[in-house]
C-alpha cells in the first residue's frame, strides 16, 4: 500500500511539476498559479520518490514478523 501510495505521489508530482513549468515559462494557461504548481510539484515528486526509495510495503513487513 504505501509502494502504492508513493508512485501515485511521484507521477502526480512530476504532472505538477510539467504544468508548472510550461505555465511559467511556456504557453500554457491553466487557471493557477504556475508558481504553486511548480512548489506543490517539487513536494510531491520528492516526497512519492522518498517512499518509494526507504519504506517497505505493509505485505513485506507482515512477511517478516511472521
């Protein structure tokens, strides 16, 4: 679940982070503020990889204390 939760924070991430970009210094108009696209982005991106990267999956750690 938190393998899950991580991948989805990393490619949610990294679409914020494309958007942000292109609104800030291409031509695409989204509505928002790019600026906070491009800061909520660079948050999630990181934060999905650090889950991805350090944390074991729920089914690993009960397979361990079993």
């Amino acid at each position: 679940m938190i393998k899950i939760l991580g991948f989805i924070l990393t490619i949610g991430g990294a679409i914020a982070l494309i958007m942000g970009v292109l609104g800030a210094f291409g031509s695409l108009s989204s509505g928002l503020s790019p600026w906070a696209l491009i800061i909520l982005g660079v948050v999630f991106f990181f934060a999905g990889i650090g889950l991805l990267k350090y944390r074991k999956d729920t089914d690993q750690v009960q397979t361990e204390n079993n």
